[in-house]
C-alpha cells in the first residue's frame, strides 16, 4: 500500500512534468494539491513523509477527523469544497492556510466578521463556475469581478487568485474552454489592479485533466483518484447542493 502510493505519486509526477515540457513551463511553477477526501490520516502521512506538503479536504467533518493525527506533521492545507455560512466558526478552528471555494459575498461577509473577532486574517481563492453545469458551485464568470471588488474591501480577507472545477468530458476540446476562460479571467482582473487582490494562483486540473490545466496556466493542480485510488462516494456526494 505504501509504495503503490508512492509510484502513484511518481507518476503524476512524471505527467505534470511532461506537460510543463509541451507547454515550456517550469515545474516549479505548479504545486501539487493532494485531494484527501476519504483518504485515511495514516495514508495522508506516508504522501507528506515523501515530500508533499499540500493537502485538502472537501468537507469539514473529514478535516476534523484527521486534524490531530496531521498537527505535527508539517504542511500547508486548504479547503476545496463548499462551505455553509454557519460552519465558519467551525472551519477557522482548524487552521486552514487557505480557502479555494470562496463563491458568494455572504460567506466571505460570515469569514470577515469571525475572523475580525479572532484577529486573524486567510488566504482565500474565488471559484468560478467555468463549465455552466448547475451541479457544480462557484460564481458564475459574469458574476466574478463584482464578487472580487466586494470581497476585496474585507481587509481579513487576501484573494490570491483563482479556482475552478472543468467540465467533466473525456473530450480536451470541450474542457479546454474552461481553464482558458479562467485564466482570461485572471488576466482581465489584474488589468484592474484591484487592492488587495492578487491574481496569483490558478487552482486548476484535477486526475482526469492536469495536462490541459497545465498547458493553460494552472498553478495548482489538485489530484485525488490518480494517487489514493477510486473514491467509494461519486463526486456528486461531494459538489451538489443537497448533499452539503
Ligand atoms: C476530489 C476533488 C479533486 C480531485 O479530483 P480527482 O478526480 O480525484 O483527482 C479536485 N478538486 C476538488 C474540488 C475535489 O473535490
């Protein structure tokens, strides 16, 4: 089990590397983000003893579960799934280093004002909702520069870029639109030097699609199937409304 982790983690390794060559870019440009969903603390373990240093969990039941057993390893986590207004007090307990699912001012408004009392300020990423589907959160891309402008006048808040969930297609040709059009834009907002907002990040690409995030500009790639192996919820337990 260990070294099937291991070898999982190297050939995603190996991929990500193939795809900064086709695309000229530096590995050092992206992070692998380990999407640990259902993944057992011990397993997350051998991941950070090799090397990895970026995980995070979707609902905040699982984070904390495996918060103790993760506290006195080294890493960075984030929070990649959907976030209900009245878990905020919950989620700041566990010192989340960033929040990549930020989709609504209401809950940005719910974060300021909780982590105003506890004199703490997070990292945040918006989501976008790039491939239309009604089953996925995240602001719709007409929606998102608003959000952002208003977001940005909560000074406990850093917007640090973006984040998105492509279009679930075997067909690069249908999911490629949806980086580009994150990346787009995170171009045209930075053409707007907003303050405190920095376009960073492009949280992009998953198991299925991290070659096409990679060519279009991702700065992290969040992987979870291709190195723990098949998850025994779908995705929908994860990204639909009545399951959160
Ligand atoms: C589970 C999950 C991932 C990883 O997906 P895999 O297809 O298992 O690599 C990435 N992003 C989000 C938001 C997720 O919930």
């Amino acid at each position: 089990m260990h070294d099937e982790l291991i070898q999982n983690i190297e050939a995603i390794e190996n991929r990500i590397m193939n795809a900064c060559e086709k695309s000229g870019r530096n590995r050092e440009e992206i992070k692998l983000l380990l999407a640990t969903k259902t993944v057992s603390a011990k397993r997350i373990e051998i991941a950070l003893n090799a090397g990895y240093r970026l995980i995070a969990e979707n609902k905040i039941q699982e984070v904390k579960e495996k918060y103790e057993a993760l506290a006195r390893i080294p890493h960075e986590s984030h929070f990649i799934g959907h976030l209900q207004t009245n878990k905020v007090k919950e989620i700041l307990r566990y010192n989340i280093d960033c929040i990549e699912s930020l989709d609504r001012l209401e809950l940005a408004e719910k974060l300021h004002q909780r982590l105003t009392i506890e004199d703490k300020h997070l990292d945040v990423l918006v989501q976008v909702n790039t491939s239309k589907e009604v089953s996925k959160f995240g602001v719709d891309p007409a929606g998102a520069i608003d959000l952002i402008k208003a977001v940005a006048q909560l000074n406990r808040l850093h917007i640090r870029g973006l984040m998105t969930i492509g279009l679930f297609s075997a067909e690069p040709a249908l999911v490629r639109p949806c980086f580009q059009l994150l990346k787009q834009l995170s171009e045209d907002i930075k053409t707007l030097h907003i303050p405190n907002v920095q376009m960073r990040e492009l949280s992009m690409g998953m198991s299925g699609d991290l070659e096409i995030a990679i060519e279009e500009g991702a700065t992290i790639v969040r992987v979870g199937t291709a190195i723990f192996g098949k998850r025994i919820y779908p995705d929908s337990y994860y990204w639909n409304e009545q399951n959160n």
